[in-house]
C-alpha cells in the first residue's frame, strides 16, 4: 500500500513537471497516455510496471479545500478525463520515449494513437486553476 501510494506521489510530481516540459513538440513516455482505451483497459494496464493510473485531483493538493474544490468543479466542466492512466517505463528502440521521434508533433493531442496529456488537455487544466485565481502547483 505505502509502494502504490508513493508511486501515485511521484507520478504526480511527474505530472506537473510533464507541464513544465509539455510545452515541447514529442509525447514523452512519462506524459503519454491513449485516449481510446477503455477504463476497464486503463484498469488493467495499471496493473502492470509500464502504465500507472494518476488523478487530476493530485494537482489541487497543497490548495485549500475550496480552491480544489473550484478547480475540480471548474476541470469537470470541460468534459475532459479526470484520469490518466500513462507510460512510466521507457519504450524499447525510441531512446525510452514513446515519440521522441515523432515526425508530426501535432498530432500529440488528436484524440488517436498515443497522446501527450498536457497537448491534449494541458489548456482545460491550466484554465480550471486560472478560472478559480488559483496557483498551479507547478
């Protein structure tokens, strides 16, 4: 339990520096995540060392209670997912990243094949925080 929670911990901490680095072009393996598979899929593939489940929620800790509870209300409007179910391990052959050499860095956030969360949703996130004067945690 402690090992999962700390896992949770770090992909957070993971998370918000995915925003800091998301800016670029490439879907790195830490912020990648497939926005057709079903949550039962995400289930299962958080069960294994590759993909791990992190929660928008994790953004509003260090917030007050009404000012995560504002971001989350203001984050559900949007319709975007409350979860993440991302690549913490390296892919094999692409220098350990999913698309580092991805030819077509605007596809990053289509909706299709692999995407970068901060690509395709980076704008409802940081717009959640924004919309309540909160800081963003990052």
């Amino acid at each position: 339990m402690f090992r999962r929670t700390m896992t949770n911990i770090g992909a957070g901490v993971a998370l918000a520096a995915a925003a800091v680095l998301g800016t670029g072009a490439a879907a790195y393996a830490h912020e990648c995540f497939n926005p057709n598979r079903s949550d039962k899929g995400n289930a299962g593939a958080s069960h294994s060392d590759v993909w791990l489940t992190v929660y928008v929620e994790e953004l509003t800790m260090g917030l007050s209670e009404e000012d995560a509870e504002c971001v989350l209300d203001a984050y559900a409007t949007t319709g975007a997912p409350t979860s993440f179910t991302i690549m913490v391990k390296g892919a094999n052959g692409n220098g350990g990243t999913i698309a580092s050499n991805n030819p077509h860095p605007e596809k990053a956030g289509d909706g299709s094949g692999i995407d970068q969360i901060f690509a395709a949703h980076g704008g409802d996130i940081m717009g959640s925080f924004e919309a309540c004067g909160a800081d963003l945690p990052f």
